[in-house]
C-alpha cells in the first residue's frame, strides 16, 4: 500500500488543477455513503482520489478510483496530543499531492483539514454528518466543542497571501450541513460575518436508486393490520450508545410479544460503542431481540411484515439515511427529534417528544389508530413523495458536484 501511495502522489502532482480529494476518517463511510458521488465525480471530469485509513471496505474503495491510505489510529478522540500524528501525515500527503478541492467528512477531519488547507492554500468543502455527542456536552466539553468549531471555521476562512499571514478569503472554504439545527447552531456562532460564510445545507447522501423502485413500496400490508396486531421493531445503525441501542434493548422489555431486530456491529474504533461481552449478554438475556450483525440492506427483509423502524439518538445526528430508506418501502418510522426533527414534521415520521420510553409507547399507539382509521397509507405515501422530490441520491450528489464546479 505505500509504495501504490507514492506511485499515486507522483502521478498526481502534476495534474492538480481538475483534482478532488475525499478524506474521511473510515474507507467504510465512503464506500457506504459516497460511492455514487465519486461515481459521478469521475463522470465530471475531475482527477478523483480518495483518502481514509484503512479497513475491510478499503479495497472496495480503490476499485471505485484511486485509494490513498491515511496511516492513522482510527479511534474517535479530540485529544490534542492524539491529533499530532493524523496531521502531520495528512500534512506530508496534501503537500506532496496539493489538490484543487479538498471535500473533507466528519468533525475530526474537518479540523486537520482547515488547518492544513489555510498554509497550503487549498480550496475546501467542509461536510459536518452530524455535529456529533460535543454538541449535546455542556461546561468544559462545551466550552471544547465551540472551540473546535471556531478554529475551523477561522483557519478555513483565512489564507497566506504574501507576507500576510491572516488574509481573509470566505470563499476558499463550503461548509455543508445536513440538517437546518446544525446549520443554524454554526451561523450563530458567526452572525457578525453570516454574509460572507458560503454555508450550504444538503441533507445526507441521499436516497440510493435501488429504493426508488415503486414495486418495493408496500403499505398496502397495512390494509389488513389489526391495530392491536404485534410489531415487528428495528434497529438500523452502529452499535453505539448514542444511536441508541440501550434504549432499543430497554424498549423491547415493554413489548415482550413483539420481535426486535438489531441491524449493526459494535464499533471497536469508539469509546461509545458496547464491549463484545455486553453484546453476548444482551443475546443471551434479551430473548426477542434478534442480533442480525451487519447486514446490507436489510430493510429489504421486511417487506412483507408490519414493522416498524426505530431511531432514538441521542446525540447530534446529521440525517440518518435509514429514515429515508424505511420512508421508501412503506415502512413506518418512530424517531427522536435529534434524528430528523429538521428534515421531517409529524405528518412524515413519528417523532417523539422525549427520548424516553413512554414517549415512544405514546408514538406506537397514535400508529396502531392511524392504521384503525384506515390513515396511514396516505401518510406514508406522502412522506415517500417528499422524499422522491428533495432527497434523493441524485438531487444531494447533483447539488454537490455545482459546489466543485464553483469553487
């Protein structure tokens, strides 16, 4: 992998002028999220690479263009100490290869990246998937996070421009959110300066073709659903305490005749995520849960039941693209507000008003009376209509291709 690293650099470096780089803190999040972007992004034109540590889904990636490893820990921290070795080899990367537009992903990322970006000169796009469990933090860790926030947008803002060391340039750097309350937290921070700051809001990735296809659109199931019948219950996501999965485990005990079905890994990157030997208790302890593992598309194994996709994050979500796969098929969703309280109203999903238990018992009984009243078909063909017109994989990828092109 470091010599096709150096063969990559070299052959690069003089072709920089059409060039994008992708960074990302996992080659599974781009393989997951963007591989129609890079897709299209190859289409456009454009010298394409990308750049991620790596991992299982890193060999996907370079099938899908040229992969550059970031030879860094991937564990989740901010740690100041911790961010000396990532930037330093992004650094001896982005300085060798010097692309035209940097799109960098997630928080951690995004902060090397301004930093580096301000003392090469590089034009960036700065994607925030969420402004991650900081956000919800308060005291120190607060006081932390806006920080963070700061730095990033005050070191991407700014450039060297001769012997000027702070030049200001707001429109060297995009800074993309994918949801109006992260948007909204960001501008607030700089209100003085809101007309200057190119602050985009595009909400995910967006939904992929495979779910846009009407023939998987099924909530005519709902036609013959008794409304005091027993759910299926979903769980679509990492392993991590912030998504949730406590929680999901601690509502399947209030539904004993109900089945929950767990979609995802641990996450052994993150402090967030449960050990292997909580994941072996929960199995042998909760018995109508079902421990699926990760599995692609699995929303596509209930097509044909009465289930019921549940989101309860407790942290700063961006916009989970489940939701938007579950809208597609029909299938219900029950959500916290910090999931999709921005993207959606009550009239699409069901969103709770606390992340607690009764509240979504609350949720599930308004269910079962749409269903006795004969309601939510037409709720939930609404809710895939909105979808197909404002988030669709082509409509998010389309939008951000004209940034490349603007830069």
């Amino acid at each position: 992998m470091k010599q096709r690293n150096k063969k990559i650099l070299k052959m690069k470096c003089d072709t920089s002028s059409d060039s994008i780089l992708l960074v990302a803190n996992s080659s599974w999040y781009l393989f997951h999220y963007r591989s129609f972007l890079i897709s299209e992004i190859k289409k456009s034109n454009y010298q394409l690479s990308v750049l991620a540590p790596k991992d299982k889904y890193s060999n996907k990636l370079s099938n899908l263009c040229e992969f550059i490893e970031w030879k860094v820990s991937t564990k989740n921290s901010l740690n100041i100490f911790s961010l000396f070795k990532p930037f330093f080899s992004l650094f001896k990367i982005l300085y060798k290869f010097k692309p035209n537009i940097i799109h960098s992903h997630t928080i951690k990322p995004n902060l090397l990246v301004s930093l580096i970006s301000y003392f090469l000169n590089i034009k960036t796009v700065l994607s925030f998937t969420g402004l991650g469990s900081l956000s919800r933090k308060k005291g120190f860790q607060k006081l932390l996070f806006i920080l963070i926030l700061k730095s990033i947008y005050y070191f991407s803002t700014s450039e060297i421009r001769g012997l000027t060391f702070w030049a200001k340039n707001y429109k060297r750097t995009t800074f993309i959110f994918q949801n109006e309350i992260d948007k909204q937290l960001f501008e607030n921070l700089f209100k003085s300066n809101i007309k200057n700051i190119d602050v985009k809001l595009i909400a995910g990735s967006g939904l992929p073709s495979l779910y846009q296809k009407r023939q998987y659109f099924n909530a005519d199931r709902f036609y013959s659903s008794l409304p005091d019948k027993n759910f299926n219950f979903l769980f679509c996501a990492r392993l991590l305490k912030s998504k949730g999965i406590e929680f999901f485990l601690e509502l399947s005990e209030f539904l004993p005749d109900s089945l929950f079905y767990v979609y995802g890994d641990i996450y052994p990157n993150s402090d967030d995520s449960i050990t292997p030997e909580e994941l072996s208790f929960f199995k042998k302890n909760f018995k109508n849960v079902r421990f699926m593992g990760f599995i692609a598309n699995p929303l596509f194994n209930h097509l044909r039941d009465e289930s019921i996709l549940i989101v309860p994050s407790n942290y700063g979500e961006g916009f989970p693209r489940a939701i938007l796969e579950a809208i597609s098929l029909g299938i219900p969703v029950i959500a916290s507000r910090n999931a999709c309280s921005s993207n959606f109203n009550k009239n699409q999903v069901f969103v709770i008003s606390d992340n607690n238990v009764q509240s979504f018992l609350g949720q599930i009984k308004k269910l079962k009376k749409l269903i006795k009243e004969q309601k939510i078909i037409g709720l939930l063909k609404k809710s895939r209509d909105l979808v197909f017109k404002n988030y669709t994989e082509d409509i998010i990828v389309k939008e951000t291709i004209e940034i490349y092109k603007n830069k």
